[in-house]
C-alpha cells in the first residue's frame, strides 16, 4: 500500500504541477485577446481576475490530456532515472501494476474534465456572456440580426437580446409535411415563454394546399414544442462548445442550427474526449521501463510526447469529420481513443514480455 501510495504521490504532483503550467500558459494567451478591452472598460485588475475565473472550465478541458502527458511524463522520467523502477521490478512488481498504481492520477482529471465541461462550463458561460455585455461601453444602436434553427420538424426565423432567452421577436416558424414540402408558415411580431409552450402575439397564419393560399389571423396561439429559453442561450448567446445536455435536447427537438450528426458527435465526444487523460498515461507507461543511462529512455520520451501530439490531431480530426457528417458519430469520438490506448498497452507488453 505504502509503494502504490509513493507511485501515486509522484505522478499526481506532477501532474496537478503540468496543468496549472498548462493553465497559465492558455489563460496568458487568451488574455492577450482581452486585456486590452478590459482595461479600455476600467474594469482594473479586478475585471482580469474576473474574467479568468469564468473562462478556467473552458480551459481545464484543452488543459487536461495536456497536463497528464507532461506530468507522467516527468513522473516516469525520475523513477526510472532513480533507478526506482528497476528496484520495484526487482522486488516482483509488474509494469502493469505501476501504472496501476498512477492510474486513479489520470482518473482524477477525468472526473474534473467531466465537472468543469458539464456542470460548471453551462453556468460560467452565460455568466460571461451577461458580464461582457452588461460593462460594454455605450455604442450605437443597432437591430439584432435574426437567426434560423430548427425545432424538430419546424424550421424557425427569429431574432431576441433577451440574455435569460424567454422572450423572442420577429419570429417566423416554417411548417413542413413528412415530404419535406412547406405547408405553413406563423409569423408573429413576438413570443413569451411560459407554462406550456411560447405565446405567440397576434400571429399571422399563411396555409399552402391544393387548393391554393389561405391566410387567417389570431390574438394569440401557444407554440408547443421542445424548445426553451435554455436553447435560446445556447443558439444566440452560447459558447461553441456544447455540453451533452445541450447536444442532447438538440437532438431531441429543442433549437438546432447544425446538422443532427454534428450533435451526435458532441454527445459521443463527451463521454470519449475526458478518457483522453487516460489514453496519455497508457501511451507515457513505456518510459517507466526504459534505461537512462542510455540513448534507449530519450528515444522512449520523443516516442511518448510524439504520440500523444499525435492523439490530439488525429482526434481532432475525426471529430471534425464526425461533426460534418462524413463518419459516424460513434467512430469518430471513439477511433482515436481507442487505437491509441490499444497502441500504447501493446507497446507496454512487449515491452514486459
């Protein structure tokens, strides 16, 4: 218990050191963007440290798999250059059992990846959102520009600067037959979300059939539907990474500007892309076996860092493709992670046979 403990310690100080590194490094260039503005805003320091705060959950995500390449790394590299490594195995301890041992380090960053991206990400962002726009120095006027979703069957048009997303303008919904072909369009000059659906004011119905155009007009109608003022923050006033709460309501019937794959992907790539942490700790494992007093562990550290770059790009990629549509949104999240993790379990045993 006592060595699985001193293997642990190692690995996790080292990793939490890389990512607060990581963290500062993306926090600094993203303030790069920014600090000028906030000066501009005489927000001071103080508006610095507050925009930090809301933007780290994003950053944590990008952090990561970062933060546990180098730091296992940098674990692996003391103790097998201790000679630590050799005295383990030398007792009966197996490299599977090693990284045994830092595996609940990368776990670890897993269960935090998963917090900051799904629980704090969705409440920080429209925090933001509402604390940039609220010390926004006065400026011209000018009309919101509308945007078009969908909302299941229904194609929609509307327009809002209402931050809490429960009130709409200039709203046009587009009604369409299982073919595909337009059979109704409501427009109305604005909609209030409440019990039960979005209340249309004074909506202006127009029917396409057979038999021609008809047009009809009400005081009020109530738009039933999945959609909610949460999907209106997230269409006009989100961040472009989605949580799979959001990803999932899209795919459900709540508003959507992409396509449903893209969606899809999101919801896969929530659950894949925090096991990356894992994956960087499968694919550094091997330089725990490595002799450096030899050109043999510089090789086996190149190799490691090499492979988990080349994790992120290739993941990255496939994301891409799943997110257009171009492949399944199932291979597309899992592909990467699973070969590279295959690739680095095969490189440990034959390594340790």
């Amino acid at each position: 218990m006592k060595l699985g403990n001193y293997v642990l310690r190692q690995v996790a100080i080292r990793v939490l050191a890389a990512s607060i590194v990581i963290l500062a490094v993306l926090q600094i260039l993203d303030l790069l963007d920014v600090s000028q503005e906030i000066i501009q805003r005489d927000l001071g320091f103080g508006g610095i440290l507050h925009y930090t705060a809301l933007r780290l959950p994003r950053m944590v995500q990008q952090a990561a798999p970062l933060g546990v390449l180098a730091g296992a790394i940098f674990a692996f590299m003391k103790l097998a250059g201790d000679s630590e490594i050799a005295a383990m195995r030398a007792s009966g301890v197996s490299a599977y059992r090693i990284l045994g041992m830092a595996l609940p380090a990368a776990l670890a960053v897993v269960a935090i990846d998963l917090v900051a991206v799904e629980l704090v990400a969705p409440r920080t962002d429209p925090a933001l959102q509402t604390w940039w726009q609220d010390t926004a120095p006065p400026a011209p006027a000018t009309a919101p520009k509308p945007r078009a979703f969908r909302v299941g069957a229904d194609l929609a048009v509307a327009t809002t600067t209402d931050l809490t997303g429960r009130t709409l303008t200039a709203v046009s919904i587009y009604r369409r037959d299982p073919a595909g072909q337009l059979v109704e369009r409501i427009q109305a000059p604005s909609a209030v979300y409440g019990h039960g659906g979005w209340r249309l004011d004074a909506p202006h119905f127009t029917r396409f059939d057979a038999g021609g155009v008809r047009t009809s007009q009400a005081a009020a109608m109530t738009w039933a539907s999945a959609f909610e003022p949460v999907d209106v923050q997230s269409l006009f006033f989100g961040d472009q990474m989605l949580s799979a709460a959001t990803a999932s309501r899209a795919l459900a019937g709540g508003g959507a500007q992409r396509p449903p794959a893209y969606y899809a992907t999101r919801v896969q790539r929530t659950f894949s892309a925090p096991l990356g942490a894992v994956v960087m700790l499968l694919l550094t494992a091997p330089i725990a076996l490595a002799s450096f007093r030899s050109s043999r562990g510089a090789v086996f550290v190149v190799s490691s860092l090499g492979a988990g770059l080349l994790y992120l790009v290739v993941d990255g990629m496939l994301s891409a493709l799943g997110e257009s549509g171009a492949m399944a949104p199932f291979l597309a999240a899992w592909t990467a992670p699973l070969i590279f993790a295959a690739l680095g379990v095969t490189a440990l045993l034959r390594l340790e046979g």
